[in-house]
C-alpha cells in the first residue's frame, strides 16, 4: 500500500513471476512467502538514506524457485524504490507470449477505492510519445499507453499532490501494463524476455512531489532520476531546445518532399536564402530519414548522405547553409555496414528485421 498524508492512494495487487513457461502468483496462491519481511537500513551513495524492507518468495515448481522483492523508503527524497532481485538465482522460460505483456509483475497496484473519485491521470505513450491523455481514474474507458508503448504514468489529487511511477533501473526491459479489464497498474520486465539471468536487478519507483504541482513534481522526479545516474539535464547545451530550427520531419512541407525538379540541398539552400530574406534566425536544419541509405525493413544500411539527396556531400550543404544538422538515425537494419557481421567494424547483435550495437 502506498499512502500520501495517511491516505492510502495505491493498493498492492498481485505479485507475478513466469517460470518455464508457467506463471506463478500470489493471487493463485503458487507464490508464497518463504522468508521475511526482514526490515534493515541503508544509504544510496547518491540519493542518502532508506529503510528497506526484503521478502523471499518461493514458487510451487519443481524447483521451488525463490526470488526475493523489496522495496526501499528514502528519507531525503521523497521516492519509494521497488526491487525484483535476482541474487538468489535466475529464470528460464520467462515468456509470457505477450509483447504487450508482463514476464514479471512487481509492484502492481490498485487504486484505493475511497480515492478513485479524487484522483485524475496524466498519461503518455505510443512511439515518440504521441498519445497524451488525462482525466479521472473513475472514467470507465482510461486511455493510457501500455506494455511496450507505454511511458511514466502520473497521478494527482484536486490539490495537485502529484505522484510518478516509472522504471528506475533497467529500462530497456520495463514496461507498465495497464489491466483495464480489473483496473491494475502493473510495473515488471517485458512480457517476451524469455530468460532472466543470475544477480539481474529490476526497479521501479513511485516518486511523490514535495510541492503542490503536477509539472514541478515531474520535474522533481526527472531531477532524482538523474541524480540516481549522476548526470545533468543538457537542455542549456542543446542548440535544438534554445533556438528556432527548420524542421522536414512528418507534417513539414518538405517532408519527403522537395521543390520541384531539385534536390534537397538545392531546397534548403533555398531555404537558407528566404529566411535570411525574412530575418528568420535559423540556428539549426533537421533532416529526418530521407537522407540516408536504409536497409532491410527499412532500418539504417549506411548513416551516410546518398547522392541523390546532397549531390556535392553533407559538408558541402553545411558550409552552405553555416548552421549545424539535427540529423534524424532511426533503428539500425540488420544489413547495416557497420556491423561486424557485414563487414564493419562494430559489435552488434543481428536479428531479422533490426540490429542492436553492443557496448565496447
């Protein structure tokens, strides 16, 4: 359960683990308890101290399977961190079938009843967030993304007490899937991972602002992730978030499109040359997929300019137009030239249809 002020929002649903092809859970009752709750405290080098609370469960299998969950209360921040903790041995057979699914679920909760009525959601998902939405939890039809287009999901009460829940380690394979059908949020790995492996550490966090406000809590909650992985916000070094830039991605005149019986790099020295005429200050062009070779399924074959598109190079097209490129690379293709198996020089994991470079 988690309470705000001594008001419980949020109430623990059920705990999930897929084992060789099998799912176990509480609600079932093929997951139980089989140590704790053992109760100790800790620091976090970079977020300060927590209690934290560890329970051992074990599954009904053949192997009695045991996995241990936490979670940990920070003192200096205002985030509970929920943990599946794979120490005591890793699972084969993960795979829920589902790529929208869950191989895992902790923690998964429900709304505490009392305060459906006096919650509302703001939600993001879909590919490059393109679906936002907002409204009461009490709405019969809540649109939210889910599974692997899903994304932070926010809560608030009429006051603007705000509360996030996002991924906080491992988020490559999160994913939050919204159960509509018994109105569950469920936080957990990715329902096609199909083996999880010895000592693999999963978190989530539910973050709660200190100040009664829904952008500046998500803004506290961005801060503590970053703090979490010691690195800063770039906005202030970011030359597409501090200055006005040309645009030819989806829903731009010149998306895939370019001025009649030219090339891009005539059009957009065109371009240059009109908004100079009308003062327009340009500080960077964006050029989205129609300037590099792509390769099976449409993925990145060669990140480099072809003829058709920038005759006299990408270089030549920069010195002509004297600003930077924000230059659009989408997933890389499985005959991609940079990968080792195709002859390049990088290490990359070739599957069908993708390919995903590897960490030197």
């Amino acid at each position: 359960m988690v309470t705000i002020d001594g008001t419980a929002w949020l109430e623990s649903h059920n705990l999930f683990f897929t084992i060789d092809g099998t799912m176990y859970s509480t609600i079932n009752g093929t997951l139980k308890v089989s140590s704790g709750p053992v109760m100790h405290s800790g620091l976090n080098p970079r977020l300060g101290p927590f209690e934290q609370i560890d329970i051992i469960w074990e599954a009904m299998d053949s192997k009695n399977t045991k996995i241990m969950t936490s979670f940990q209360v920070y003192s200096e921040v205002s985030a509970v961190v929920f943990t599946q903790n794979f120490t005591l041995g890793g699972l084969t057979g993960t795979s829920c079938g589902d790529k929208n699914g869950l191989s895992t679920g902790f923690p998964t909760f429900t709304v505490a009843e009392p305060m459906k009525k006096e919650l509302g959601y703001l939600a993001y998902g879909e590919i490059v967030l393109s679906l936002q939405s907002i409204g009461n939890w009490m709405l019969p039809v809540k649109v939210m993304g889910s599974g692997l287009y899903s994304a932070p999901l926010t809560l608030f009460n009429r006051t603007k007490h705000t509360m996030v829940l996002s991924p906080f380690k491992e988020f490559m394979v999160s994913s939050m899937v919204f159960d509509e059908a018994n109105d569950v949020i469920m936080q957990g790995i990715m329902g096609m991972i199909t083996e999880i492996p010895k000592d693999f550490v999963h978190q989530t966090v539910v973050y709660f602002g200190r100040e009664r406000s829904i952008k500046n809590s998500m803004f506290e909650w961005g801060h503590t992730l970053l703090k979490q992985y010691n690195t800063v916000r770039y906005s202030e070094k970011d030359v597409t978030l501090n200055y006005i830039g040309y645009w030819t991605d989806a829903g731009a005149f010149y998306h895939y499109n370019t001025e009649p019986n030219k090339t891009y790099e005539q059009t957009l020295i065109d371009v240059k040359a009109e908004a100079d005429r009308l003062f327009i200050p340009y500080k960077y062009y964006q050029l989205d997929s129609w300037w590099y070779f792509k390769g099976i399924g449409g993925g990145v074959k060669n990140w480099t300019a072809m003829p058709s598109v920038f005759p006299h190079g990408a270089g030549y097209l920069y010195e002509q137009l004297g600003y930077p490129f924000a230059a659009h690379n989408r997933y890389w293709a499985p005959d991609t030239v940079y990968a080792k198996q195709n002859g390049g020089k990088w290490n990359f994991i070739v599957e069908k249809e993708k390919a995903i470079p590897q960490i030197l």
